[in-house]
C-alpha cells in the first residue's frame, strides 16, 4: 500500500487493537494494523480464550466423575488432555477467522511484519519475506502488548519451565507441577491441572489483589481439593534445580529445608510491556516500569501518538485494552468519549470455583476513608445454586454508609463472571444497593444472590 496514508495506523493487533480498528473503521476513518503475527494478540490465540476452553475440559470432566450426585451412571470416566488441547484449537480457528470476516467487512487493511516507529506519522515494517516498507498516518495507535515475566535467573524452555503462553498449547500433560504465583493465571491452571489429575503444588498467596474474604475461601476450597499451597514463600533462581528429568524446589523456612519434586515449573508471576525496539526512545515516548506512560485518554505526549492494552499497565484485562481503544480512536474521530473509570471494571477469574469482582476491596474502602457497611449472602441459601451442585461461595457487596454508594462487589462461586455484568452495569447508573435489591431477579436463579446480597447491605436479606 506504498504512498497510502491512513487517519490510524495500528501498531499491533491484539484485542484492543483489533476493536479500536473496528469501531475506527465504523466511524469512517481508514485503518491499518501492522501486526508480526495473527490479529487477535494473545487473549486469543495464547490466553484467554484456549485456558478458558481447558478448564472448561476440566470442569466437564469433573461433573462427570460426580455424575452419580444427579442420579447418572457413567463409568469408565478419564481425561483426554491431547483432545481437550485439539478442541481449543478449533475455538480459537473460528474465532480467528471471525475477526479475518470482520476486517474485511470494515476495509480494514492488515500489513504482515515486524514494526518500528520512524517519527510520529510513520511505522516501517519489516515484512516475513524481507521487504521493508514504510506506513504512514495521520495517528498511530501502538498495541504491542505484554509477554510472561520469568523468575530472574531461570529462562523459558518450553518443557520445564513454562509460561502461560506455553501452557496453552502444552499437549502432555505434566504429573507433577510446581505453580510459581497465585494470581489468575496461577490458580486458573492449578484447576485445570489438578481436575486433569496432576499433582499441584501452589506457591504465593491465593488471588492476592481479590477481598481477603474471597482469597481466604479460594484456599481452604482449594486445600480441601487436595491442591498443595505455600503462601508465604518466595523461591528465587537459587531454590531451584532444572534438568532433563524435572524441576526440584528448595522450601527454607524455620531453619528446616523441604524438597519438592515434579516434572514442570509453571511461572506465573505476572507480565511485562513488551516496549523494546519499538522506535519509543527515539520520539520521547516516556516509560515506567516496562510500561508507556500515557493520559487519561491514552495519548502518550507525542502528537499523534496513542498506546493502548497491556503495554500501558493499566489493568491488564482483555476487555479493558478494548474500551480504551475505542476512547482512543473516538477521541481522534472527533467523538467526545467519557474516561474509563477503572473502579466500574469487572476482574474476572475462572478458576473453580469462579471469582468475579469490580470496585473496591473492604480493606481498600475502609483504607480510602469510607464508613462501610457489608452484605453477604451464602450460595447455600439460593436453590439454584444447589440444583447446579455449585454452592461453594458467596456474594460480598460494599457500600458506602453515609451516601448508600456501591464501592465495590466481589464474588466467588459458579458463575462469578457471568454474575459480576449486573454490577458493572450498577456502578456505572449509579444504583445503590437499595435499587439492586428492588429490581426483580427471576427465581429459580443463581443471579437471585445479586439481590439477596445488596438487600443484606441494609439488614434485610430474604433467605438468611
């Protein structure tokens, strides 16, 4: 497309690249993405959407090991992990090619390469066959995203030391692994390895950015399970030991060392921008912490320049990266968007049992200030829950007790992350707790502890 000039020129398309093309070409703008591999980042094709289909594998697999709790003789029941792996494969196929649909409906133009920003109107790229050719426009959109962080000192190899990346598309499935961090990605694959029938060791706090009250029930749920948890251990390079054979941890505490042996390392220690040469030291693009810095409406200080999704650090949440993308292209259109409001984001974490959650912790309102009042309702007590087999958790609300403001509601239990869309929804209207419990739920229902929850903020739950 030599001599073109596009209004946005997306360097990288992941998923907030991917809709922020999309809503730009829907707004009338001519669009390109430069992206070195396929369209979709890694929410698609290496994270979010394959470890959901796997522990959705997994969750099959162990309803049907309890299938005699709903009065089903099934026997003979065993995991098939390579064909669970084939099944997100095929998922993440039509997803892909979905998106490939859409960019052709919007005119959207993909250029396949390596990118680099030259100034603030040009991107060069370097394409797989070795040409090299230089896109210009009027903004340039930079979406490259964000890659596992290692434990310093211990590199990826793909077999024993894995990342989140790698495990997705891991085709054996380990008997043994040990889990360096307890966060999403942490607990999400001690699910999925242990109802597969690994033996799992967790290491670091359970969902650690989750109210207390939730991690402390996703660890004594988990323990029950048989999943083995140190939460207040930090092993370095030093307590480990890689070979050919698997991968040894030292555990030192009270003076006394314990070895723990398995066949694979899962690091999942969180994630890091992915801003090395990309052309930001050159246009004084400021950086922290691996991360752009950037404003409220995601423009990076350079004119015309915008950095979105994981690269930026703000939440680094699929459905996050796509509404600041679209504030983004909104704002060059010539649109007046609102700023995202991070407290009126769901967090959502697919483990089993679920967690979902959005605003303020307990701790973190009582922190900020407020006088809090507290409603919780059990799972137990809703019949749904109890005629799905999932009434493990409970509905936490957080309210404000002088202005009757939802602060913050977290969730743990089947379907969390379903659930959590009608407070999304709340926080943004502005409805208090009082106007939740006064909508009506339709009952039989698991949404029905949504209501039971914000009535109990004042006292009045139904079924406690």
């Amino acid at each position: 497309m030599a001599g073109e000039t596009y209004d946005i020129v997306f360097l990288g398309g992941g998923t907030g690249g991917y809709v922020a093309a999309i809503r730009a070409a829907q707004l009338g703008l001519k669009v390109a993405v430069v992206e070195k591999d396929k369209v979709g980042g890694t929410c698609l094709h290496r994270g979010c959407i394959p470890s959901k289909a796997l522990l959705k594998s997994a969750e099959v697999l162990t309803l049907a090991k309890r299938a005699a709790e709903y009065g089903v003789k099934i026997s003979g029941v065993e995991g098939d992990y390579p064909q669970a792996i084939k099944r997100s494969g095929r998922i993440v196929d039509q997803l892909y090619k979905g998106i490939q649909f859409l960019f052709r409906k919007h005119g959207i133009t993909v250029i396949e390469g390596v990118g680099r920003l030259k100034d603030n109107r040009t991107v060069v790229v370097n394409g797989s066959n070795g040409n090299v050719q230089e896109v210009s426009g009027r903004n340039i959109i930079i979406d490259t995203g964000s890659r596992p962080r290692p434990i310093p000192g211990i590199p990826f190899d793909g077999q024993r030391v894995i990342n989140s990346d790698h495990s997705t598309w891991l085709e054996w499935l380990p008997k043994r692994v040990i889990i360096r961090g307890a966060g999403a990605t942490g607990v999400e694959f001690a699910t999925v390895y242990h109802e597969f029938g690994a033996e799992v060791t967790l290491v670091g706090r359970i969902v650690p950015n989750e109210d207390e009250e939730v991690s402390q029930h996703l660890t004594r749920t988990f323990t029950k399970a048989g999943i083995r948890i140190i939460p207040d251990y930090r092993p370095s390079a030093e307590d480990f030991d890689i070979t050919e054979g698997g991968v040894r941890m030292r555990v030192k505490r009270d003076g006394k060392e314990e070895v723990i042996e398995a066949d694979t390392l899962l690091v999942a220690l969180g994630r890091q921008g992915n801003i090395e040469d990309i052309g930001l030291e050159e246009l004084g693009i400021k950086t922290k912490d691996s991360y752009i810095v950037v404003d409220d409406f995601y423009r990076t200080g350079v004119d015309g320049v915008y950095a979105i999704g994981d690269v930026i650090g703000q939440q680094l949440l699929a459905h996050t990266a796509m509404h600041q993308g679209i504030i983004a292209v909104e704002l060059i259109a010539g649109e007046k968007p609102m700023k995202l409001d991070y407290n009126r984001v769901p967090v959502c974490t697919y483990s089993h049992p679920e967690i979902a959650s959005m605003g303020l912790t307990e701790r973190e309102a009582r922190e900020q200030g407020y006088q809090v009042k507290v409603g919780k309702f059990p799972l137990r007590a809703n019949g749904k829950s109890l005629i799905e087999g999932e009434a493990d958790g409970f509905v936490k609300m957080i309210a404000d007790a002088e202005t009757n403001d939802l602060l913050g509601v977290h969730i743990i239990g089947g379907h969390a992350t379903e659930l959590i869309a009608e407070a999304a929804l709340a926080k943004l209207l502005e409805a208090t707790p009082w106007e939740i419990g006064l909508s009506v739920h339709p009952h039989p229902t698991v949404s029905e502890v949504i209501g039971e929850a914000a009535l109990a903020v004042d006292g009045v739950a139904i079924h406690i």
